[in-house]
C-alpha cells in the first residue's frame, strides 16, 4: 500500500507542477513582431493630403540629437521629407539630346508649405517618366507660408524630346531648417 501513496503523492506533485507552469506561462506577455504582446496596431500612420505631411499613430515621435522631433503633433516635424511637393511644366519645351546645351530647361512649382525654408533651399527630384530628370531645383520666392521653386529637368534621350505638360515632376527639401 506504501507504493500506491508513494506514486499517488509524485503524481500530486507533478500536477501542482503543471497547474503552476501553466499559470505561470499564462501570465508571461506573447511577443509578435515589434510590438509587445503581440498586438499589430491596425493603423501606424495618419496623412493629411492638403498639407503634405504623413503623421504617427500615438506616441511613435523620435526627439533628434538636434532638438527637433520627428513624429508628434506639428505637421512641420512629422515626416523626414520636411517639405514635398509637385508639379508639371507650365509650358510644352523641346528638349536637346542628352548632354548638349539645349537638353534641359526651368520651370517654377508652387509649395503649398514653406514654412521654416528660406529663399535658396536646395531641393532634390525626380520624373514619373523614364525619358527625363530633375537636375536640380531651389526655392526661389516664400512669404513664410508658401512659395515657389524653380526647377531644372532635362532630357536623357539621344534624340530630341518633346516634354509635354503632363509630365509630373516630383520635389523634395530634405534639410530640416536651421
């Protein structure tokens, strides 16, 4: 009978063993992914399309080495591209072949926010075509509020190319103001 006491009271400790282990891993927080307790936020970022700034959900700010802040509650430090902006030719121009004086030509874009830029910001861009480029851009006027850029963009074809008014060139001032 000693024997079945024996095995009885190893099997009641081996349940009290799992009750506590499963207790215990019931109480531990599931990791998912990067985000504690394996909970995926359904919507990480807000946009607003008239002001040309994408916003963090909740608390996702990062305060910089500088002092500034990128994410919060200003639209003027939410986003790295502190400004971006779009444009087309105001005029249809026929550009040389690549390489030659006449393969590039300016135009001006309005900002619709320059707030913290001054006259003489240097933007980078790009083209949604293949067959032409931003070579260059700066902010050339601003009243504190909006502004205008003057932009470069030439072609990179061999051949003569015609830009038609179409062509949506794509503008960027990257540098947090000082």
């Amino acid at each position: 009978m000693k024997e079945y006491l024996k095995v009885g009271a190893v099997v009641l400790v081996g349940v009290l063993i799992a009750v506590f282990v499963a207790i215990k891993l019931a109480e531990a927080p599931q990791l998912g992914g990067d985000f504690p307790g394996g909970i995926t936020p359904s919507q990480l970022l807000t946009g607003n399309v008239a002001g040309g700034y994408v916003s963090p959900v909740g608390s996702l700010g990062l305060q910089t080495s500088n002092g500034l802040w990128l994410g919060g509650t200003s639209q003027y430090n939410e986003q790295t591209e502190y400004v971006t902006a779009s444009g087309t030719p105001s005029s249809v121009v026929t550009l040389g072949p690549f390489g030659v004086t006449t393969s590039s030509a300016t135009t001006s874009i309005t900002l619709a926010n320059t707030a913290g830029l001054s006259i003489g910001a240097i933007c980078s861009g790009g083209a949604a075509t293949t067959t032409v480029f931003v070579s260059g851009c700066q902010l050339s006027s601003t009243n504190g509020v909006t502004g205008t850029a003057i932009v470069a963009y030439s072609n990179l074809t061999g051949a003569n190319l015609a830009v038609p008014t179409s062509t949506l060139l794509r503008l960027t001032f990257d540098q947090l103001p000082y």
